[in-house]
C-alpha cells in the first residue's frame, strides 16, 4: 500500500499493516526511508509506544478514525517510552526525519492506497491518479539500507 498526504505527496510508497496486534512492530528490523509500518490500535485509552530493541531513531505519527494527523513525534530514539497526548486509532511507524520533509503536522489528512498494478491491470478504487516524481518527498540521496540483524 502507499501512503499519501491529502494533497497527493506520497509520504511512504511499502505500507505495511503490523500483524500479531502490533506486538513486535519494528523491533530487531531496520526501514527505509520509503517504507512506514501502520497499527491499528486498541479504541481504550493512549498506545504506550517503546522503541527497545531498535537500532535506529525513527518517526511517530498518530492518526485519528478519518486518517487526520493528532499528534508526530520525530526522532524518538532507542530505547526510549513515548505516550501520546491523545487517543488515536492509529500508529504509523516511519525513518527518522521522514514527517519532518514531507511536511506532516497535526490536522494534516493522510490517504493510504492500493498501488495500481499494471501487469494484471487491477487498480483500487482508493487509486486517484499516479503522481509524477516531483510530486513525491522521498530524496533518492537519502536512501538507508535493509540489514539481517545478526
């Protein structure tokens, strides 16, 4: 799936929905800057959100039912307890510095969308249009690396 802004910026192109109700998220993983791991979270109360076990500081966004931005916390270290001021439906998990240059602030809209697959022709009904590269916020010179944790 691809993560969009309201205004069509996309803000991950591999969304990943996290199984196992989140319990793992990206513990012992690494991500790259296009790439954003989404949680469904419980509607009782503030997620408590850890980052123990991760190698590397990432990104926090927190999303309300109508996918409308609460809360973004930036570079939450490792190691470290983070607890939202709000209640949101929703976590998405992004590479340090991510929300940061593509804008995303609290009231922003998010759109997460099926990619259009060109072999089979299916395209979601979520699908808008395909946006040029300059409309897209990923720096090609930022790019990190996918790891095996040894």
């Amino acid at each position: 799936m691809i993560l969009k802004e309201g205004n069509g910026r996309v803000i991950a192109r591999r969304v990943s929905i996290a199984g196992w109700g989140g319990l793992f998220g990206l513990m012992l993983r690494s991500i790259n800057e296009d790439e954003a791991l989404l949680f469904k979270l419980r509607k009782n109360g503030r997620p408590i959100v850890h980052t123990f076990f991760l190698r590397f500081p990432i990104d926090l966004v927190f999303l309300d039912e109508g996918m409308r931005v609460l809360e973004v916390k930036t570079h939450l270290a490792p190691w470290r307890i983070y607890l939202p001021g709000l209640s949101p439906a929703y976590l998405v998990e992004l590479s340090a510095g991510r929300t940061t240059s593509c804008g995303l602030r609290p009231g922003s809209l998010v759109v997460l969308e099926e990619p259009h697959d060109q072999q089979s022709g299916f395209s979601s009904e979520l699908l808008t249009r395909r946006l040029p590269p300059s409309a897209d916020c990923i720096t090609q010179h930022h790019r990190f690396t996918r790891r095996p944790f040894i």
